[in-house]
C-alpha cells in the first residue's frame, strides 16, 4: 500500500509554515524535508513519524504519547528506527505540529 495524494496533500499543509517543504516517495511512504534536510515520514497508512535524535527530543515526544516506529522481518527481531509518532494534539494543531517539528530540525542540524 503506498501513500495517498490526499496524505501527502495533508502532511504538506500542515508542515507548511516552518518553511519550503519537499518530499520523496520511499518504499509504499514518504519522506518530508526541510531545506534538505529530512524531519519526517509519512508512513502508507498516513501516520506522520518525526525523527528525533535527542534524548530530550524523544523524551517530551514520548511523554506526549507519541510512539516509536519499529518493523519486524519474518524471522528477525524487531528493529527501531529514530521516528516517533506525531502525537495525536499535533495532528489537529498545526502551531505544535510546527513546533515539534522545528525543535526536530533544531536537533538534526
């Protein structure tokens, strides 16, 4: 399953004000960058995913609800990536959605 235009359309505006946003399509998601930089991913089922590096980052996510994205191969343990779910206040609110996202980029850079 890849990711709707309709998703894309959505995860665009609602990034919007931190800047000139670009996007890649990247096995059934998308990644979401800023000035080159990737700061998200829109997974295929339309969940955002910010990437966060910083303990501290990971730590005000985390106790926003957010979730860690992990995947499993048949056969394999589990693996981690460095993406936590938008928590579910930033996805009706576009100044916190902007704001965890600029903090991720403050992080990355």
């Amino acid at each position: 399953m890849s990711v709707s235009d309709a998703d894309i359309a959505g995860a665009v505006e609602l990034f919007e004000p931190i800047g000139d946003i670009t996007t890649r399509k990247m096995m059934g998601g998308l990644c979401l960058y800023a000035d080159g930089t990737i700061f998200a991913i829109l997974h295929s089922d339309g969940v955002p995913y910010l990437k966060a590096q910083s303990p501290d980052m990971i730590a005000r996510l985390e106790e926003m609800g957010a979730t860690r994205w992990t995947y499993q191969r048949e056969g394999k343990p589990p693996t981690s990536m460095p993406y936590w779910s938008l928590p579910d206040a930033a996805l009706d609110d576009p100044d916190l959605a902007c704001d965890l996202a600029q903090q991720t980029l403050k992080d990355l850079r």
